[in-house]
C-alpha cells in the first residue's frame, strides 16, 4: 500500500507516492535516483547509507521513507552548491580520502554532521564519529586528515 510522503529532499519540497514499507535508501535511489547513497550491508553495519535527517546523521538502510515525513534529508547529491563541491568533498579529493569511492559519500555525511557540531574536531572526535563508516580500501588515515582539512577550511573562510 502507498500513501504520500512530503519531506524536503536537499533543500527542495516533495510529495510522492511510497510504499509504506519502503526503507529510505530505496526511495532516495529509485525514486528520486540519488544513488551517491550507497547500498551496503543493508544491516545498518557499515554506514554507506549515511544521509542526514534534521542535520543528524542516519542509516538510511534502516529507516523507513515514512518515517521522516516533514522533515529534512540531505544526501551526498545536495552536498556541493552550484557545481562547486562542498569543502568536505574537495578535501576528500586532495587528501587522497577516497580510494574505490564507495564508502565516501557516507562518510562525507558522517563528517558533514560532526563539523556543523563541532566546527573545530580532535581527532578522536573525528574517529568517533566516523565510527558506525566502514572503509574496506583505507587505514582511516587519509580519511581523518581530509575531515581536518575540511575543518581547516572553514576557519580560513569564517
């Protein structure tokens, strides 16, 4: 059975027609065909699905599309504005973050949240909130570094 959802999708308003029992990333990648949300283990194990929910940080692999009925979803896609990408994603590239790229946007969210939090991170912060993301390619090194890059970054731009 389907009945309408209206939620705001990065920025923009929506109304569509979803099952009641579809999971969030579904409705994202097939719906409104935002694949940067990644499906991993669909077990809420390894944080490829992370998008944000009212600025927090959530899986979307296990959490239905209902459930966030009004509120905010920001995905990787609404990341950067304008073509430009966001200071997480462009310190992702120049720290070499990413390596086979699947675990990136997840991780990029994950960062997203702690940054607005805590504009200014230790690193142990940044490895607590990264905690619930699995990388299969990296040590995790080049991906704390690109977080504190991005910190950086704000506080020449603030």
């Amino acid at each position: 059975m389907k009945s309408l959802l209206n939620l705001w999708v990065n920025g923009r308003p929506r109304e569509d027609a979803v099952a009641e029992n579809a999971l969030l990333v579904d409705y994202l990648r097939d719906a409104l065909g935002l694949t940067g949300t990644k499906q991993g283990c669909d077990g809420g194990e390894c944080g490829a699905c992370t998008v944000l929910v009212d600025g927090e940080p959530r899986l979307a692999c296990s959490t239905l599309a209902h459930s966030v009925a009004g509120r905010r979803v920001e995905t990787i896609e609404g990341a950067g504005r304008d073509g430009t990408l966001s200071r997480l994603q462009r310190a992702f590239h120049e720290q070499l973050g990413a390596q086979c790229g699947f675990c990136t946007p997840g991780m990029i969210m994950a960062a997203e949240a702690l940054l607005r939090r805590t504009p200014q991170p230790s690193r142990d912060e940044i490895r607590a909130a990264l905690g619930g993301n699995l990388c299969r390619c990296t040590g995790y090194v080049k991906i704390i570094d690109s977080v504190e890059a991005a910190a950086r970054c704000a506080e020449v731009s603030a």
